[in-house]
C-alpha cells in the first residue's frame, strides 16, 4: 500500500494482551477513537485481553493500530497487539466508536 491508499476505508479486528485491564484502557482507546474519526468498538474478555474492530482511513488505522500496540493507556503494560481480518471497505459498517460489555 502506497501513499495513495492512505484516505482508503479498511476494517482490522484487533487483541491485545498483557496488563491491559484496570487501567482505563477502553477508556482511553474510545477518547482516540473519536478524535481520529475511527468507528468500531472495544471490549475486555474474560481472560484478561482487550478484544474490537475498527474501520476508518487507512492513515487512521494505522495511527490507532500504533497506539494499541505500543502506547496504551497510563500504566497499561502491552505485550503484543494481534491484528486479524483485515478488509477494505466501500463505506463504514458502523456510526460511532463504543465500548462493549
């Protein structure tokens, strides 16, 4: 994918593991979320990871994918950030960014 591809809509659903719960995570991922104009949603699992999908921009995306797999929310500790089902999408499946329970 070249620089054209960056205003391209893709989907990726996303885990993330390591010391991701009790520390606002969703939180924080919801407040980027919005404020990258990302749709999708996000939930914690029951055995510890943080589990969603997110559609937006290619560029977006990207920005959000580096977030969830480096940065986090203050004292989050991310082991690895797995990425499956990536797409390219005519136009979004959802309106809004949310958290799940």
């Amino acid at each position: 994918m070249g620089a054209e591809d960056a205003n391209m809509l893709v989907a990726v659903e996303f885990e993330v593991f390591g010391q991701v719960q009790g520390c606002f995570f969703t939180k924080y991922c919801k407040e980027l979320a919005e404020e990258l104009g990302i749709c999708g949603w996000i939930k914690n699992t029951k055995n510890g990871t943080i589990v969603g999908k997110i559609q937006g921009t290619k560029l977006h995306v990207d920005q959000m994918i580096h977030w969830l797999s480096n940065t986090g929310s203050p004292g989050c500790k991310i082991q690895k950030c797995d990425l499956n089902n990536w797409q390219y999408l005519s136009r979004l499946d959802y309106n809004n960014f949310s958290i799940r329970f």
